[in-house]
C-alpha cells in the first residue's frame, strides 16, 4: 500500500508540472554554411567561403520540415525548443508514474481478491457435425 502511495505522489507531482509548462515549440537548430547566389559574392568563387545559417528542423506527419531562421530568430526559439524538451520529459515521467500505479494495483487486487487456481478449463470439443458436401 505504501508503494502505491509513492506512485500517486509521483504521479501527482508530474501532473502539478505540466501546469508551469509555458510555450514550446518541437524541433532542433543546426547550423550550416551555404551559398547565396550572387554571382559577385565570395561565394561564388571561393568553394571555403560560405555564409552561415541556422535551420530549425522538425518532423511533421513523418517528414522533415526546414526552416530558415535569422540571429534575432535563433535567441527566441532556443528558450521554446528546450521547454518542449522539458514537456517530453514530464509527460515520460507522467506516463512511468501511471504505469507502475496500474501494475501496482493490478497486483495488490491479484494478491488481495480470490483467486481461480489451477489449470484452465479445457476447451469442449466441435459442438455439430460437419455437414457433407455430396
């Protein structure tokens, strides 16, 4: 009984924090150098020289989705990106907590209530015939 006490505060305390959890956004950022194009830029004639860029990725309905953010852009998605990284891991804490509170009881009711014993019951044989196909 006290086990399961435990895993209701357990419980309990991962769904009093996905009450603090803000906005958040899915994703990561990577950095990456590229050309612009311009055909009088250092690029175009230096294979070294490329501009650097941050993409944020994230995977909808199974396919990656890229966009191209700017500086002032890659301060404001860090904070969201890692409350989203902080809701991945309450809702896994959440989850655990539920699921070892079901298995809990699960066997205090086995180990509590009556039970069967012994083997199943054996299945009864063909109950009609088979009819002739003549």
């Amino acid at each position: 009984m006290a086990d399961i006490e435990k895993l209701i505060e357990a419980r309990d305390r991962a769904r009093e924090e996905f009450r603090t959890i803000g906005d958040m956004r899915p994703g990561s950022l990577q950095e990456n150098l590229t050309r612009c194009g311009k055909p009088n830029c250092r690029c175009a004639e230096d294979d070294a020289a490329r501009h650097p860029g941050t993409i944020l990725t994230r995977s909808i309905v199974g396919k990656v989705a890229s966009t191209r953010l700017r500086r002032d852009e890659v301060e404001e998605t860090r904070p969201l990106l890692d409350e989203y990284q902080r809701f991945r891991g309450v809702v896994s804490a959440f989850v655990a907590a539920s699921e070892s509170l079901a298995e809990a009881r699960r066997k205090e009711r086995r180990a509590s209530g009556p039970g069967k014993g012994g083997a199943s019951r054996r299945r009864s044989g063909r109950r009609s015939r088979p009819t002739s196909t003549g």
